[in-house]
C-alpha cells in the first residue's frame, strides 16, 4: 500500500501527516497500516522497519481532515503511535503536533492564506475542542524563517500562535475530573501521596518534586536512569487515571491508555541548568517543572501540559498554584530545555471555574513529502 505523507515538526516534536481521504475508512485497517508505517510494534524499541524514531517525540501521526461539515477550515485527528504495543492511542491531543496543522494546511491548500499572518481554525476531533492557529505565511505559502527561539530545537523559526478555545475538560468532560483541587492517593509503591489533576487540552496529575525525594534540579537522563523512580511515577499516572475515570483499571491506565493522562513533576522556581548547559536564574520562572511522557521524562515540555499547568497555576488549592510564583498575568514554565511563557484567561463563575482561552506559541516546520510504503502481506491484504 502506497499513501501521500508529509513529515512535519510541530514544536518539540515531529509527525507523519496525512489526508483523511487517502486513508482507509475502517479504522481497524486504517490503525494497522499506521502501525506498520512507523515500525511498529517493535520488541527492540527502534523502530527500524518503518519511518518511527524510537522515542514518544517522534512516534505520532496527524490526520487532517476537510473541516466545512463542523464549521471550522480543517479537522486534526492525532495519534500517539507506541513502539512497541500494537496500539495507536487517540485519547488524547498533542499541543507541539496542533502547531503543524495550520502551516500543513496552508501548504496544502486548504486553506486559503492571507499574508502576513493566516488565521486557520480547526478542530480536534481527539478532543472535541477548537484551536486557532495564527500561521505566518509568504506569497501564499507557510512561512517558517523568523527569530523567535524554541527551547528545545536549535535555531530559531517563525512564530506560530496557538490561541486553545475552552479547553477546560477536553477529555473528561471535566475542567477538575475527581471536582477537587487537591487530591491523596494511596499508592502501594508510594504511600499516601498529594496530587491535583487538571483537565485543560488535556488531563494532567500534578505531583511535587519533593514528595518524590527530588531537589528538582534533575534533568532527564537522571529520572530516566532511575527504574525504581519511573515505576513509581508510573504507578502515580496510573491510580490517578483510575481516580479521574479516564481508566477503569490500573492495567488499563498502563497498557491502553498510557498516553493519558500525562504527569508533571512540579515546584517552585529554583536557578537550574538546562539540558544545553545554560543557567536559568530562579527569577526569570515561575514554577520548574518536567514532564512524562510514555513512561519517560519529555526533553522539553508538551505544549498541552504547558496548558494545563498554565491553567492549574490559577485554581487556588492546585499545587502548581501552591508553588508558583506570582508575577502578574506572566505565567512562565522552566522545564528541561529552557523557558516557556504561556498565557491563560482563566474566571470563577456561578457554576466554578471556566477556561476561556490559554495561548501558547511554537515553530513549526515541513521536512520531507512523499509517499509512505508498506507491504501489503503486513496489512493482510
């Protein structure tokens, strides 16, 4: 089987896309071709049969659709593609893919641009939810060169403005899934443990640095050096899937859904070095966080978390908002690749707190078009 793909970077990480149309309609079939494109499932964890590059970053899969029928320019399915599980988990957004999908769009036509900046508005069929993109384009064209520096990705790019529309409760229906802000868990490996789990582009569960015997100055060659700490962590992830009804079990939470929620280590800003070797003084931040992901530490932070945090840090009782620095409307993560600056429109109504919209920005970049190649004997065609 011969299909039309586009490798494009979106932020941290990198995704094969591809038209809804020139997929198979069943999703079976269609989840078996996916798999098979990227090289997986693979026992060795490498990948190498297929177009996967062996880490969480660059295993995921984008699928772009007309958007006219839900009144929005495209569609946005996302993928997180395991490497070695014969599972495409579409719980799920991914905030550094959603920064690709309007510059793919532009590029490929449907939409129409308007230099110098395009607006394209789609929808994340993961989610539910709608995302403006804010793409700047040249002669009707994605425009990727500018000055703007993501920590994370050498060089710098242009500007991609994601403005994320009521994202409260994307996956659980819930801005708070267990409807506190504070919760303990009872974790065999653990212990009695304090969390807080936020809901916002996506579910996160909150755990301090020190309520896991880190300094939080650790980057993530030393978590992930540390199997004893990532089974904690994970067993974390997983009692609190359970508690927010994301899973019913914890076999669950570990083995179908382990894209969802994700969890981030948290606490307040301390002068730390990155993973490049620069010094960020405790000042320029307003929590130091890291992120996992697939049961490893992001080398960034996800742009979804970043939401959620973001979000978090503005619910009194959440320990992000315990631990975060107060600096006005600047809401500033420090994370393993440097800094990000993330802005939230968070309000307490009649009915409890409400996200009106949390902004964040990326770069974004299209790397190769082409065709994906896979046998048909593999597909059991």
């Amino acid at each position: 089987m011969r299909i039309a793909s586009v490798v494009m970077r979106g932020g941290t990480s990198k995704a094969l896309f591809f038209h809804e149309r020139d997929l198979p309609e069943d999703p079976e079939f269609r989840a078996r071709f996916i798999l098979a494109a990227f090289g997986s499932p693979d026992p060795y964890r490498r990948q190498i049969d297929g177009l996967g590059g062996a880490v969480s970053t660059t295993s995921k899969v984008a699928v772009i659709g007309d958007g006219r029928p839900y009144g929005v320019d495209v569609t946005y399915d996302f993928g997180q593609v395991s490497i070695d599980q014969p599972l495409v988990d579409r719980r799920g957004n991914c905030g550094n893919i959603s920064s690709a999908v309007g510059p793919f769009a532009v590029d490929e036509g449907m939409v129409e641009a308007t230099d110098p900046v395009t607006k394209v508005r789609f929808l994340n069929l993961n989610t539910n939810k709608v995302i403006v993109a804010h793409v700047p384009t040249r002669n009707g064209r994605f425009n990727p060169n500018g000055t703007f520096e993501l920590p994370g990705i050498p060089g710098t790019g242009s500007q991609v403005r994601l403005d994320y529309m009521e994202p409260g409760g994307a996956v659980t229906g819930k801005l708070l899934p267990t409807g506190n802000v504070l919760d303990e868990l009872e974790v065999p490996e653990v212990g009695t443990i304090p969390v807080s789990i936020v809901d916002a582009a996506n579910p996160l569960v909150f755990v301090r640095w020190s309520d896991l015997g880190l300094s939080g100055l650790e980057l993530p060659a030393e978590i992930d050096a540390d199997s004893e700490l990532l089974a904690r962590i994970e067993s974390i992830r997983a009692h609190a899937s359970v508690k927010a009804g994301i899973a019913d079990t914890l076999r669950e939470a570990t083995e179908v859904t382990p894209s969802v929620p994700k969890l981030s280590l948290v606490g307040a800003p301390r002068t730390y070095v990155a993973s490049n070797g620069r010094t960020f003084p405790e000042s320029e931040s307003s929590v130091r966080a890291a992120m996992m992901s697939m049961g490893t530490t992001h080398n960034s932070y996800p742009l979804t978390g970043a939401i959620a945090t973001a979000v978090a840090a503005k619910l009194p009782g959440t320990l992000v908002h315990d631990v975060a620095r107060r600096a006005g409307d600047e809401f500033v993560i420090g994370h393993p690749a440097g800094l990000l600056e993330m802005s939230a429109d968070v309000e307490q109504g009649p009915n409890g707190w409400k996200v009106n919209s949390v902004s964040g920005y990326r770069t974004a970049r299209r790397l190769m078009e082409g065709h994906v190649l896979v046998p048909d004997e593999r597909l059991g065609v």
